[in-house]
C-alpha cells in the first residue's frame, strides 16, 4: 500500500512538472530588442492604451486596442488637436469632450504584434488596465506580441517582476 502512493505521489509531481513546460497560457509580451520587457497575463476583451507626444503637435495622442479573438483590434483613439494626415472621421462616432477629440469604433485588426518606435522627445507610455504603467524609453523600437508561452515561462516571468 505505501508504495501505491509513494508511486502516485511521484506521478503527481512529475505530471506537475511536465504541465509547466506542456501547458501554454496566453499572454501579451512587450519586447524591446527580441528582449522580453514585460509579460501579462491576459482574458479577451482586456484592453491597453498606447500615450506619447506628437512630435509636430506637441501634444498627447493615445490610442486605445483591445484583445479579441487571440489579436490586438484599434478601437479608438484621441488627442487633443488634428494635424496633417489626420482624417476628419474614422470609426463610428467622432466627437470633442473635455478638450480632446475622440473617434471611437474604428475596429481596424491589427494582428498577432504591434510595432511601436518611440522617438525622442515622445514620452510614450504603455498602460494597461487602470494601475500599469509602462514608460517606454526614447528612440527604441518595441514589439507588443500575442503569445502562447509555457506555464513556466509565465511563472518564472512574474517571479522575476516581469508580469503585473
């Protein structure tokens, strides 16, 4: 009998380890340089807000994604003055409200990655939630990725501080 759950209790260990490098949980990377900068763990229809200051406006733009379906959709956008190249309408709904102009469902797919270049004097930010704030450092390029990762990956990422 004691070896029937000395046997079990090794099953159980070793399916356990086996599950961290087998079981995949779906998260949003941001990378800098194929380095992992930061790693969350996402549920679909979570959303995150991309900030910086226009280079010719000198203003803050933000533009608002969520994710559906395993990808990053644009949803809306908003900022505080149209400059050239702007388009007078996109979306569903353009409006002013507190001195921004907002344009709300856009609904343009992006994919699976979103490529960000900060220039420098842009101040971008990366936001997600309500409480994440990610300051994006000046003249890097960044990659938001959609990912499968194995468990251990995550669990090693956020014993490391690098998921929130």
């Amino acid at each position: 009998m004691k070896q029937t759950y000395y046997f079990l209790s090794i099953l159980i260990i070793l399916s356990a380890a086996l599950s961290l490098f087998f079981v995949k949980v779906e998260v949003l990377g941001i990378y800098s340089n194929q380095e992992l900068t930061r790693l969350f763990r996402f549920e679909e229809g979570d959303g995150f807000t991309i900030s910086w200051t226009h280079s010719v406006e000198k203003e803050t733009w933000e533009e608002m994604f969520v994710l559906e379906d395993g990808k990053i959709e644009l949803t809306s956008t908003r900022f505080k003055t149209f400059g050239a190249g702007v388009p007078n309408a996109t979306g569903d709904e353009t409006y002013l409200k507190d001195g921004w102009v907002y344009m709300t469902g856009i609904s343009q797919g992006i994919g699976k990655q979103l490529a960000i270049r900060t220039g420098k004097n842009t101040n971008h930010t990366f936001i997600y939630g309500k409480d994440t704030i990610l300051s994006l450092e000046s003249q890097k390029a960044y990659q938001v990725k959609v990912q499968r990762v194995p468990l251990g990956q995550y669990i090693v990422s956020n014993w490391r501080g690098e998921e929130r």
